[in-house]
C-alpha cells in the first residue's frame, strides 16, 4: 500500500484528520465565484496554511482560500526572510495543503506562492515553475511586484495558469525596500502603486495582494479594479478580501507581532474557532479595524 493511500489498519492515534470523507456539502471556490463576491461587495476570506490539518480546519472554518505562502520560509523553516524558500520546499507543502483540504472534502481556493528566483530570471521559467505548483494541487499561483511582472502575469494567464499579484510591501524584496515597512505612502509611490493593480489586472491577474500599504490608497485601487479582488493584509478594511498569516492570527508570534494582526485564538477554544471567528470578523467588516491597524 502506497503511504498516500487510506489505511485498513483503523484509525491512527496521530491523525487529526477524519479518516473517511464526509459528503461534500458546499460548492468548490471558483475563480469567478471570487470575482463575484468583489463585485457584490462581499468579503472574501484568506488564511496561510503549510500542512494538511490546519489547511483542513481552515476550509472546515468556511476560509475560501488558502494561501501557501513563502512565509513558511519564517514561520516553518525558522528562517529570517522568504529569500531563502525553494520551489522543492513549495512544492511539498503545497501537495501536503491539498492533501489536508480533499481529506475533508474541502471547496478552498488554493494558491500556491512563487518563491523568490523560480519567476524572476523569464516568463518561461516562471511557466515551468508555476507548472510545478498546479501539478502539486494549487489553483493558482501568486507573484511579488509590480512593473515587469504584467508581462509575466499575462504570460501564465494566456496559458490557462490563473495568477494572483502582490504588492506593496513586498518580502521577497525586503533588501532592496530597506524593511519592512509601508509601502505609497507618498502621493508619487501611491500613483505608482495603482498604476501596477491596473497593470496586473490588465494582464489577467484576478486577485491581487496589497501589503502594509495606507487603508485609503488600498480602498481607491479596490474600487478602480473591476475584474481582479483585492485581498488586504496591514491595508485597511475596504479590500475584497483580508489575509493573515496563520501563525500570526493564532497568537504563535514570539516577536513583536505586527500591528495589524489580531490574536483570534486569545477568546476561541479551539483553532476551529479562532478561524471561524475570523471568517465572521473579516464578513461582518469587524476586522481589520481602520481605527487600529491601519496606516
Ligand atoms: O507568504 C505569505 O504568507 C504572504 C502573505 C503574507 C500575503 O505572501
């Protein structure tokens, strides 16, 4: 028996996962069910996860998309910034999430995240790397910056590869902004900011990433894109979406946590409930709350 393959020996004491699926009951996230919700104004739910049971309480939760993000290079790796993750590295994890989200017969939206140098050097290298990540099981995969990276974007989304875009503060580029800090905060790295959303969307990029950057200039790019949902992460409440790091919103930062996460599992008993407690405050537009963690 293959050690992918459902045991016969009973039910494992180290499984947190149910042993046999249960009947699916919602509908698998689309891409255009996402761009639906940013049209009719409802937000839209993401969380990171790295391994198969937090992404199987995740979509438990009702978060409709699950970021693989490089930030495991931090969180899972112990490493001081998201330079030094692989492709292999995402790869694994990206199969262990989508393991954890069919093992519950999950509808999350998986996004897979490109590490820094496998999109960088062509667009062709970006497709093989990007074909790694759907072979793996994600749905999409995200890119850092913005400028050079439509033409990239555009590349993987006419080869059928539905593509997400970060922007502003963005990691894997951490050296060159001098830390991590807000990013448009001058009217000129404002406009340029926009410019980039505008680009992206152009080129077919459907969700779009905003980081650390000033709640007011992530609400005018959220109403000038039409066809790519925004998803905010230190970006104010008037994105399509919110995003935050596992780790984070479970309270499991040692360090000095960034102002504008919020501990969920400080008031929930379980994971499950510090998540479904998120799910609640990002639909009800209870969190982020611009009076405290925005810009
Ligand atoms: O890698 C990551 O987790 C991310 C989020 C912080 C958006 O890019």
């Amino acid at each position: 028996m293959s050690p992918n393959s459902p045991s016969n020996t009973g039910s494992s004491p180290y499984s947190t996962l149910p042993p046999a699926s249960p009947p699916a009951t919602r509908k698998p996230v689309s891409l255009p069910r996402l761009l639906e919700m940013h049209a009719r104004g409802e937000k839209i739910t993401m969380l990171t996860a790295y391994d198969a049971t937090f992404a199987a309480v995740a979509d438990t939760a009702g978060v409709e998309t699950i970021l693989v993000g490089d930030s495991l290079g931090m969180v899972c790796q112990g490493l001081h910034s998201t330079v030094g993750v692989t492709l292999e590295t995402m790869r694994y994890h990206v199969e262990s999430v989508v393991r954890g989200v069919r093992r519950v017969q999950g509808t999350a939206w998986i996004i897979g995240d490109l590490p820094f140098g496998s999109y960088q050097a062509s667009k062709e290298q970006a497709l093989r790397s990007a074909t790694v990540l759907l072979q793996a099981g994600a749905h999409m995969v995200k890119l850092e910056g913005g400028g050079w990276t439509a033409e990239t974007a555009r590349f993987l989304v006419e080869r059928g590869i539905p593509v997400c875009g970060h922007l502003g503060l963005t990691p894997q580029t951490v050296h060159a902004l001098g830390g991590y800090r807000v990013q448009g905060r001058e009217d000129k790295d404002a406009a340029t900011l926009k410019r980039h959303a505008l680009e992206l969307q152009d080129a077919g990029a459907t969700l779009l990433v905003l980081e650390m950057v000033p709640a007011t200039l992530s609400a005018e790019i959220t109403r000038a894109l039409s066809h790519c949902a925004t998803i905010g992460i230190g970006a104010g409440v008037d994105t399509s979406g919110q995003v935050l790091v596992l780790h984070d919103m479970l309270g499991m930062n040692l360090g000095k946590m960034p102002k504008f996460v919020h501990n969920f599992m400080a008031d929930a008993g379980s994971v499950l409930g510090a998540m479904q407690t998120y799910v609640q405050a990002v639909k009800q537009r209870r969190f982020p709350d611009n009076a405290v963690n925005a810009w």
